[in-house]
C-alpha cells in the first residue's frame, strides 16, 4: 500500500512561516492511497449455475483517496511571546510532540517532522540543525542589569525560551522559541 499525504491548501509550500493567517492551515486535510483488492464480478446472465468461469471476471484493484488524521507539524509562532497551546489553537491543531520534542529554536533546530524545513529562525541561528529540537519551554522576565554603581545599564528582554532538559540555558535571542510540535 503506498502512502502519499496531499494538503489542500492553496499554494502550500515548505517555506511557511509566521506570515500565513491561521485560517490557512485550519483548512489542512490529509489523504492515503489505498488500493481497492480485486472484486468478482459477474454478469447477471440469471443463471443458477454455481459455474463461475462464464460471465464472471475479477476487477482490477481501484486506487482511492482517503481522508486521513494530519501527521504532527512545526508551526511557527506569530507572536515572541505565544505559548504552545495559543500557537496550536490559532492553526486548529493541538498541542503534540515529535519524538518528544515540542519546541524549537536557533539553536535547537530539528530535522525532523513534518514542515521543519519552512521554520523561521527570526531570532537567529547558532550552531547546526539538531535530529530533535527542545522539550522544556521555559518563561523568562525582561530584566535590567548594572555592571557597577556608575556602569551602563543593560536591559535583557524576557520571553519564552526553548531548551533540552538538562542543556546549557543562556537565554540568548537564539535561545527563543520559534516553532511548537502541534498535531490533529
């Protein structure tokens, strides 16, 4: 049986990113081939004969389209600080994980999973693509900091943040979330 998943969305591409409505992907249906097995058919020659080798005759397996739940996707966010469920909900879908990853980043970038090629990595990128992306999403608040009493003032601006549990946290801007695991 061979599997193809279309999409039905006008002009669908892997370069989606945050600038489609949410309305666009709500509208996402997925379809399987499935191949029909061959039929006996027979002609209705009324006959009460139990002789099927006349007037009868096997179909050809039919190929058909069926609706089938969407696999889980990355979706990118519209907004810095949009939590997975909001991002989720605003493209009909729910929140999910692939392979146990639900967020990803500049710098944990997956290679998995389906539209993670049209990622927007707004906030930059450090580092290579990672087979997963991160697991724990973490909020962190705008802070300000002085290095002395008469030292500049540098302001860090918070947000939501995408790690791997256990991983090195600097909440740098690649460090943002960009993209959340949702699913049918």
């Amino acid at each position: 049986m061979s599997y193809r998943y279309l999409l039905a969305v006008a002009g669908f591409t892997l370069a989606l990113s945050h600038a489609f409505s949410t309305s666009a992907f709500a509208a996402t249906k997925c379809y399987e081939e499935q191949e029909l097995p061959p039929e006996l058919v027979c002609d209705n020659n009324y006959s009460k004969s139990a002789d099927f080798s006349s007037g009868c005759h096997y179909t050809t397996g039919e190929t058909v389209q069926v609706e089938v739940a969407c696999p889980v996707m990355w979706v990118n966010i519209a907004a810095k600080n949009e939590t997975h469920s909001q991002t989720c909900r605003g493209v009909g879908l729910k929140v999910a994980s692939i392979e146990g990853s639900t967020c990803a980043s500049g710098e944990l970038r997956p290679s998995i999973g389906q539209n993670w090629q049209g990622i927007s990595y707004r906030f930059g990128r450090w580092g290579g693509l990672d087979a997963h992306g991160g697991n724990k999403i973490v909020s962190i608040p705008d802070r300000t900091s002085r290095t002395s009493r008469d030292g500049p003032t540098t302001f860090y601006e918070g947000g939501l943040f995408c790690y791997e549990s256990g991983g090195t946290r600097d909440s740098d801007k690649t460090d943002r979330v960009v993209a959340y695991a949702c699913g049918p």
